[in-house]
C-alpha cells in the first residue's frame, strides 16, 4: 500500500508540472514565443516532452 501512495504522490506531483508548465508556455506572448522557437499551440506537446520525457 506504500508503494501505491508514494507512486501517487508522484505521479500527482508530474502532472501538477504538466499543468503549470503547459500553462506558462501557452500564456506566452507571441513575440516571446518565436524568440523561444517555440508555438504556444505546441504548450502539451511541449510540457508533455519536459515532465515525462
């Protein structure tokens, strides 16, 4: 049962960073998104790639 919380907690913990971090990219500015490379329609692709891999 230990095992099964602690897994939990960390899976609730990476999505917790999936949220914030596709968040902060998709409220980018548009200019501040093409300095970056990136489009902000790409934010859970992007997310996705940084928290799991």
């Amino acid at each position: 049962m230990k095992n099964f919380i602690a897994n939990y907690r960390a899976y609730a913990a990476k999505k917790a960073l999936y949220r914030r971090t596709r968040d902060e990219i998709a409220q980018l500015s548009l200019s501040e998104s093409l300095d970056l490379g990136i489009y902000p329609g790409d934010a859970e692709r992007i997310a996705r790639q940084a928290v799991w891999g």
